[in-house]
C-alpha cells in the first residue's frame, strides 16, 4: 500500500445500500480501495511469487480491524456481505486472504492517477504489507489460542471432572471436523447424554470416548465394556489407619479370658475397637 497518490470516491457510492449499511461498512470499504495497488506487482504470497492486478491486495480480518478500529469479527461478516454482493472477490487462506476489487478499472483506472503514483514503490509497500500481516497473524493465533484455553478453563457442564473434560474433548472434535456445537447443541447433547446413561458417570464417559475417537457428531448408545474405578477395601483402609489395631475377640473367648480380658488392652486401643 502506498503513502502518496489517492482513489476516487463517487458520489453515487451514497446510495449504495451494502457500502453505506453503517459506518464500519464505508470504513472498510475505503481500507480496501486505499490499500489496494494501483500497477501489477510482484509479491510473495503463500511461499509463492504472485502479480497482484490493479484493484488487489493482500490483507486480513485482523489487519482491517486494526486500522478501522472494527471488531475482526464483524470485518468478517463485512468482507463476506462485500464478496456476495460481488463488489469483491477473496482468496482465503489459513494465513491471510488476496481481495480483488471488482470493477476496478472501471471506476479508478486512468492516466492522471497513474502519473501521479508514477514513484511509489509498489514491490517495497507489498513487502512492508506483508511483514505486518505476518505480525497480525501471529499475534491472532496467540490470542485465540489463549481464548480458546480461557474458555477450556473457565466451561463446567459437569461436576465430575473426569466427565467434564471428556465433554470439552467432544466439543473440542466437533470444531475440528466443520461441526461447532451452539449452546443449544450442548444442552441437547447433554440431555441426551442423561437419558442414555441416567446418573451413571463412567457410562457418560464410555458414550462420549466412543464418539470422539470416531468423529462422530452425534452420542450413541454404548454396549461395550465400563471401565470403573476399583472399589476400596475397608478392612484394608482401616488397616493403613494410623492409631488403629485389630484383635481377634474370639482368640481372647477361647483362651477362657472373658470378655474382661480385654482390660489388657490398654484404654486407646479399646476405643479405636
């Protein structure tokens, strides 16, 4: 994007009802047509040499919402309303997305413009555009990741841990396979976690491994085997008691000892018998 020359701006943008929907909607449209180049130029673009046309730029959400001092999210929305009522055209990719303007030359393209921008680096301002971008995009995935492991943190669908986490890890695969669950989504599948299972934890936990491990979408019926904690002793839980001794009663009755005879046993041990 070059610092000297201009664009044109015409009146009639006013009635156009997708530009002028609000003044986030104008704001964006004019980043794109500002930074757009105005000659063919080389630049890298994926790892690749590519000639950006008169009209096209290489940019991202987070990059026009900095400079627009949008929210990257509704930029989206924007960029998306713009492509479908074919004012733009876009090639996205995971790290940043080409915008071609439409029309372009129709609109922007004549000679006194092009003498004006005669001296502008065009090679250099793409270089310089791309840096940044680089930036933004990093700085984007640190921030959704931090995001994502906030929201990790913060979520509680189930009291049990153990369930709770094999939740998020459904929700989690459901992302990763094109199928987000909206809030009403969770509440179904959690009610259909409740029925299918009732009060049984570990039969949750079963359900929902199942479906993950498969990719699936959906929460099935489980037939295989539960994998449960085993139960604990409790003469064995007394016996790692500190402060605890077991006698044999009988031994004492045998011996002709009597119940009394457990007055040899010293005051703290009769108690903790």
């Amino acid at each position: 994007m070059s610092d000297t020359g201009f664009v044109k701006l015409y009146r009639k943008m006013l009635d156009n009802p997708v530009v002028c929907k609000d003044a986030d909607h104008i704001a964006v449209w004019i980043y794109i047509l500002l930074s757009a180049t105005w000659q063919p130029c080389e630049i890298m673009f994926e790892g690749k040499k590519t000639t950006l046309e008169p009209g096209q730029l290489v940019t991202g959400r987070q990059a026009i919402g900095v400079h627009s001092k949008i929210n990257e999210y509704k930029v989206q929305r924007i960029l998306k309303l713009f492509e479908s009522e074919q004012l733009i055209a876009q090639q996205t990719t995971p790290r940043n997305r080409l915008i071609s303007v439409l029309n372009w030359n129709q609109y922007q393209s004549n000679a006194q413009q092009n003498a004006q921008q005669l001296h502008n680096s065009c090679t250099t301002s793409a270089q310089q555009s791309a840096h940044k971008q680089e930036e933004y995009k990093k700085k984007e995935e640190e921030e959704e990741y931090k995001e994502d492991k906030n929201k990790y943190k913060q979520q509680r669908y189930f009291d049990f841990d153990e369930l709770n986490d094999a939740f998020m890890s459904y929700i989690e695969m459901r992302k990763k396979i094109k199928a987000p669950m909206t809030d009403k989504a969770i509440k179904i599948a959690i009610n259909k976690l409740n029925k299918l299972a009732s009060a049984d934890d570990y039969k949750k936990i079963a359900i929902i491994n199942e479906s993950v491990l498969n990719n699936w979408k959906g929460l099935y019926e489980y037939n295989g085997k539960i994998e449960r904690p085993e139960k604990p002793d409790p003469i064995q839980e007394k016996l790692e008691t500190p402060g605890t001794i077991f006698f044999d009663v009988n031994k004492y009755l045998k011996e002709e000892r009597g119940i009394d005879g457990l007055d040899s046993i010293g005051k703290q041990e009769r108690k903790n018998w």
